[in-house]
C-alpha cells in the first residue's frame, strides 16, 4: 500500500511539472493577445477584403479631388461598404471643401532657343494655383535651389518665371525626410517669387524618380502677396531646362493653365463603428483620406489608408472579436487641400464628445508595413512598444516616437490623445505620389491586407487595455 501511494505521489508529481512546463512555454501566458493577432494576420492574408473594396474606389470611382463628383460618389460608396458590413452608428459629417479645378490646358514651352528653338515641357498645375491669361505667360526663367535665394536675389526677379529646382535628398533612407526637406518650395514657392516681383513660378517634382510624369500637390497664396500661377514640372524636364540655362544663359518659357477656384461646396467625413462592449463611450479612430488629387487613381494616397480602416473593423466582427471600447473608422474628406475634414471632426468632438483616447492613421501608402510612429509622451511610446511583439511575424514591429497623421493631428492638439501612424515600406511612394503613377495596379494585395491586420490588431488591444496614464 505504502509502495502505490509512493507511485501515486511520484505521477503526480511528474504531471504537475509537465504541466507547470506547459504553462511556461505558452506564449499567452506572457504574450496576451498573441493567439488573436495570429488569427488577424491569417484571416487578412487569405480572406481579406481590403483589396476588394480598393478596387471599387479606385476603378470604378477614380481619382477623388475635393469638391468634385468623384469625391461626393466616394462619399456615398463609404456609407454604403459600412452598411453593408453592419457597421454600427454609420453616418455622414458635413465638411465644407474648396473646389478647386484643373481645366483642360496644362503646357509649357521653351521658346526662342538658339539651341532647341522651341521645346515642349511636360507640366502640370499645382493644386490650388491660379490660371494665366488665354495667351500665356512669358518670362525669362531665373534657376533657384531654395526661398532665401529668391529673397537674396530679390528686386532682380522682377518680371521673369522662378523655376525651383531642388531636388529631394536621394541620400536619406526616410524618404519623407527628403519630401519634408524639399515640399517648402513647393507650398510657399509662389508667395516667395511673388513677393519680389515674378510673375509665375515653375517647381520641380517632389520625387527622386526620373521620368516624365509631373506631380502635383497644394501650394498656398498669402494675403496681401499677388497670386502668380504655378505648376510642377517632370524631373527629366527639370534637368533638361536646367542644363539649357547653363548652356544657352537665357531662356524664356511660355506657360499656359486653365485651372481656377470655384466657391466651397458641401461635402463629408464618412463614420462608421463597432461599438464597445464595456467602455462604449471611450472612442479609438482608425482613418485615412477620401479625397486624392485628380491625377491616377489615388490608390497609394490614400483610397489604401481608407480601406484599410474599414477593414480593420470588418476583420475583428469577422472573428466575433468584441472589443470593450469603441473602435471608430473615420473617412476623411479634403486632406490634401485644406484638411478640413479633421479639423471638423476634433471640433465637433470638442463640443458634443464622445470622449476619444487614441487614433490610428494610415496616409503613407499600401506598401509592406514596417510598425507604428507615435505622436505621444515618451512614457506613452514605450507602453505601445510593449506590444511589438503581437506584429513580430509580419516584420512590423518597429514602434517609434514620431507623427500621427495630418487628419488625426487635430485630436492631438485639442485633447493630447497619443495619435499613431502606420509606417510603411517608402522607397516607392513618392514614384507615384501626386501623379498619374498612382493607380491600383501599383498596389500590392498582400502589403494592403498585412496593414489592415496591424491596424486592427494596434486597434483591438487598446481598445481592451486602454491607454497608460
């Protein structure tokens, strides 16, 4: 008798120790949320849908400027895909946008050349620019490399074409650094060139690709400073006339817009919600921007950084995943030329609620993704980058201090909520940003559906842990 209870007691304590060895090689017992994020991943990458409804916005809609048709049947095909997943609490948020129109002539060229005689540019207008007169604008073209060389050179400028030709720094790995230290020339250009006397400006494309395709983008006029027409011009041609300057010394260039600024029209952010289980009142935004330039298919910016959004909700209701705050995704509308649909949204936030602790971005484009940037305390920062190893197995575990997003900013700066943007592959971005380039073809369905799985997966664990104090 005493021999069995002996032999009892030893199988006993063999199976205690397998299963205290058990415990201890589970990943969830120190890993939370590891089993679900694996389910996300899995269920992204062979049953997602964001590809789908990218497809839709795309091809089917097009190219999304604020103000115009396209961006108003954008609005409606929002509500619509929310609905149609059961959505909770869908609706429309009226923003008034600017309604700004290219118009059918876009040329520039060289004129008068003793070297090429006349020669034709490849030119688009910047976004928000004035038009010329029918006939044109003629002006000598003055080469400069920043603002300050425009105010050093000052009355000298008078009467001629500014062509801004600094390029974005092919050296940096960030290729947002180099957009961040070449786009000043771009936005306030004009108002530079105008101050002293020039009667239009000419700016290089704000990409390190080279080819023929120019990239648009929002330029800004000042009040009290004369507005002057502006267009980006194709890289291969930013060379080209940059090489007959030095060869020939004076070269004149005639420039040609039709674009103009109609009045403000109506138009709307787009929300839809899984509503919290517990917490309901607490809100975490996911969003990106509906409206694109009217050049490709706004399919990188940022019909991607929308889907993924509502693709992110669908994903956890896929799963019957029941979140304890409210996850909310937010379509924004008119980003790219005035972003007043995220200025709209955090000031009626401010007046009527509810209460939101964080919010989500994804503005950089469809690529692979590669972790979270976030606009936040350090103490914050480093509780998010707890997680990281929930995005391990797709390699986007990189969680930094950095920027949010320009839609969500506005949240940050009225209530200090940590903002978080989706870091992305970038090396290919700004080949297509802004232009004709950005067409669906260029998204890849596996990067698209992986950034929808990091959004839902960042989204779902601080919509059940909250944000740290």
């Amino acid at each position: 008798m005493q021999r069995l209870l002996l032999f009892s007691l030893f199988i006993f304590g063999l199976f205690s120790f397998d299963l205290l060895a058990a415990q201890n090689n589970d990943p969830s017992a120190s890993r939370p949320y590891l089993s679900i994020a694996k389910q996300i991943i899995e269920t992204a990458l062979s049953h997602g849908q964001a590809y789908e409804m990218l497809e839709e916005l795309t091809l089917d809609i097009g190219p999304r400027l604020s103000g115009s048709p396209e961006a108003a049947a954008a609005v409606a095909w929002g509500r619509q895909t929310m609905l149609k997943l059961g959505f909770d609490n869908v609706h429309l948020q009226e923003v008034m946008v600017p309604h700004w129109v290219r118009g059918p002539v876009e040329t520039a060229r060289v004129i008068n050349s003793s070297i090429v005689g006349t020669a034709e540019l490849t030119v688009c207008a910047l976004g928000g620019s004035v038009g010329t007169p029918e006939l044109g604008i003629i002006g000598e073209v003055v080469e400069v490399q920043s603002l300050e060389e425009v105010q050093f050179l000052g009355k000298a400028i008078r009467g001629k074409i500014i062509f801004y030709n600094r390029p974005m720094n092919p050296g940096l790995v960030n290729t947002f650094a180099a957009y961040g230290g070449a786009v000043n020339q771009r936005s306030r250009g004009a108002i530079e060139a105008a101050k002293v006397g020039a009667v239009a400006v000419l700016v290089r494309s704000m990409t390190t690709r080279l080819d023929q395709v120019p990239h648009t983008g929002a330029m800004r006029y000042e009040e009290n400073v004369t507005q002057i027409p502006a267009a980006a011009i194709s890289t291969i041609d930013a060379n080209f006339l940059s090489d007959l300057i030095k060869q020939e010394g004076k070269v004149e260039v005639n420039l040609r817009l039709s674009c103009r600024t109609l009045p403000d029209v109506p138009s709307a952010n787009v929300v839809g919600e899984i509503t919290g289980s517990e917490i309901p009142e607490e809100v975490i935004v996911l969003g990106g921007h509906l409206d694109s330039w009217d050049k490709g298919h706004g399919a990188h910016d940022d019909g991607a950084g929308c889907v993924q959004s509502i693709e992110a909700l669908r994903l956890l209701k896929s799963l019957g995943l029941k979140p304890k705050r409210t996850l909310r995704a937010v379509l924004f509308m008119n980003e790219e030329n005035g972003a007043r649909g995220g200025k709209t949204y955090a000031e009626y936030v401010e007046k009527h609620g509810p209460k939101h602790i964080a919010a989500i971005e994804s503005d950089r484009g469809g690529f692979t993704p590669g972790g979270f940037s976030v606009k936040a305390d350090s103490g914050i920062v480093e509780s998010f980058s707890d997680w990281e190893y929930l995005f391990q197995a797709m390699a986007a575990d990189k969680i930094i201090p950095g920027f949010g997003g320009v839609d969500i900013n506005p949240l940050a700066e009225k209530f200090g909520i940590p903002t978080i943007g989706l870091l992305v592959e970038s090396h290919r971005y700004f080949d297509y940003h802004h232009s004709d380039h950005d067409t669906f073809d260029k998204v890849n369905e596996r990067e698209l559906e992986l950034g929808a799985a990091a959004m839902a997966i960042l989204a779902y664990v601080i919509a059940m842990e909250g944000v740290p104090d």
